[in-house]
C-alpha cells in the first residue's frame, strides 16, 4: 500500500467526524488513547460499540447504521479483529463514509478492495493517531 504523506494530510485535514468502530471505555485501550487523541486534535468522535452508552461524553452507537444519517461520517476508524472487517466495511459503504481507516494490525483485502471499488479510500494496517502526529499537523478546530 502506498501511502504519500500529501494524501493523509488532505484526509486528515478535510475530516472532522470520524466514527470509531470497537472503541472501549477502558482508558488503557487504545482505541480509547487513539480516540482520546483525535478528540484533543479537534475531531468529533462517534462510539461505536455496542456494549457501551457513552464514551468520552459521545453516545455510543451498537453500529454504524445505527448512527442518525444527519450526522456526517468522514472517516470510519476499525479496531475490530481482521476477521469482523467486512460486516463493518458493508456498513460504511451504505453510510458513503469517503474513509474507511483499519488501524495496526487489521487487514482484510477483500472488504479493502471491495470498499475501494465502491469510491472509499481504505487505508489498512495503519495508526491514525501515529500519522496525525507524524505528518505534525495542527489541531483541526471546531466542527463546521
């Protein structure tokens, strides 16, 4: 996967919601560090998990079809296993999210091309949090 540090930046720099699929209320996790992280950078973070009402003073979603369509998607953040990519990647196609980010450790080229061929960038295998600070870019700001 070639990534080029302009295309992250114009992602990263564009989003300002991003939904994040498995995000625990356990501080330790790191889907709670990483969406700890986007949220101090400015993003609005969307739960979803369906084991939890809220987490991080946002209420929690049990999917991503189940988050109201007037709330605007633009990047769909996966801390699932590999294996339970490709029901959520069904779901960020129907919700048009431009974005689908799997973070370290989860792959899964089927769902990958398959969200690809419906108009997704997929980036797989990959910390958005570690790319946001990396590429040191400025806090995003309120939501639009």
């Amino acid at each position: 996967m070639n990534v080029t540090d302009e295309e992250l930046r114009s992602v990263l720099t564009g989003a300002r919601t991003i939904a994040v699929v498995g995000l625990s209320d356990k501080p330790d996790r790191d889907s709670n560090e990483v969406a700890r992280y986007l949220q101090a950078q400015g993003y609005r973070v969307i739960p979803v998990n369906p084991m939890v009402t809220e987490v991080l003073g946002e209420k929690s979603y049990p999917s991503l079809a189940a988050i109201p369509v007037e709330i605007p998607i633009d990047i769909v953040d996966i801390f699932r296993r590999s294996d339970q990519v490709p029901p959520v990647v069904d779901e960020a196609i129907a919700r048009k999210a431009p974005v689908i980010w799997m973070q370290l450790g989860v792959e899964h080229r089927a769902a990958a091309a398959k969200a690809r061929g419906a108009g997704a960038i997929v980036y797989e295998n990959l910390c958005i949090m570690v790319q946001h600070r990396r590429l040191h870019l400025p806090p995003n700001g309120p939501a639009a």
